[in-house]
C-alpha cells in the first residue's frame, strides 16, 4: 500500500495505517476523527473497500486477538488511572536548623510521564529567587528540593499545574521534626 501525505497519530505517533496494531487503538481512532475527519473516513468509514486478501477466518482470528489486546490495554490503562488517585505527591518540610527549612516535594512522577523535573526545580528556582534541584531520596526516586520555607506556595504551584494538566492527585504535606541529631 502506497502512503500519500503519512499523517502521523498524535497518541501513538506510527502512521495513521498502524494504528490498528498498537494498542492504543481505540484512543487512536478518536484522535484521528477530532483531528482528520476525511481520513478517519477513508480508514474507518463504512464505506471502506477491504481488499484484504485474508481469509475471512483467519480475520476473525485477529480481530479477536486484537479486541483481546485492546480489552487488556483498557484493563492496564484504567488500573493505572486507579492508581493515581491513590497515590500522592509528597511535599516535606525539612528542618534545617531551628529557623530554616528546606522543603523536598516526592512522587511528582505520578504527573506523568512528560513531567519535567528540572524545569520545574528551576522555575521553583526563579520563583522563589532560592536554591532549587532535583536530586534523589532515600529511596532513589528523584525529587525536588527547595532551599526555603515554601511549602504553602509550592502546593498552590502544583495545584494549578494539575489544573492546567487536567488531572487530580492529591498532595500531602509532611513536616519532619527538628532535631539536633546529625545524620
Ligand atoms: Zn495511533
């Protein structure tokens, strides 16, 4: 098959054509009838000539699988939705000495997976005329730690983020105490 103008999808990102064998096909043909109407006719309207030289038989089989495929990528995809409402981002106020706390924010991953962690160490960063970075805990995951009491304000930060992102986890704050113990 001969592909004039690939269009490539914007879930998967394969041409349009393979859709089909990902598994993200059903997000996949929504994002092409919002985007390319006439495409997504020419693939999927029922006016569509199969010239497909498959046994009928053996099509079936494939489709099954594949509904299969897709039934078991639904099941995943909303387990994963399940577990970001139950998950949290954690915001830590730390004592440093007496007077001064760093704050150290974990779980931010859970954003998703576009999260970029540096940028937003560095906008915490300018925001807050601070030290900023991300570095990793105690239980190797990466998280951003801020030189300053912020703990308030970061929460406003992350919640408008979410916002804009169109997604809800919850945010947790955590204040460890002080001590004079040193590590
Ligand atoms: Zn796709």
């Amino acid at each position: 098959m001969m592909i004039h103008n690939t269009i490539y999808c914007g879930i998967c990102t394969l041409p349009v054509e393979f859709c089909e064998f990902g598994k993200t096909f059903k997000k996949c043909k929504l994002w092409l009838e919002d985007t390319n109407p006439e495409k997504f006719n020419n693939l999927y309207g029922s006016n569509v000539n199969n010239t497909s030289s498959l046994s009928s038989e053996k099509e079936n089989q494939i489709s099954s699988s594949l509904a299969k495929m897709q039934l078991k990528e639904e099941r995943k995809q909303e387990r994963e939705a399940e577990n970001l409402k139950n998950s949290k981002i954690l915001i830590k106020r730390i004592p440093r000495t007496k007077h001064k706390h760093i704050v150290a924010i974990s779980n931010l991953e859970i954003l998703g997976s576009d999260i970029d962690m540096k940028k937003i160490a560095k906008s915490f960063a300018s925001k807050f005329a601070t030290g900023s970075s991300v570095s990793k805990n105690a239980e190797k995951k990466d998280e951003i730690v801020i030189q300053g009491d912020v703990a308030e304000e970061v929460e406003e930060y992350l919640t408008a983020l979410m916002k804009e992102k169109g997604i809800e986890v919850k945010i947790e704050h955590v204040t460890e105490r002080f001590t004079n113990k040193k590590k």
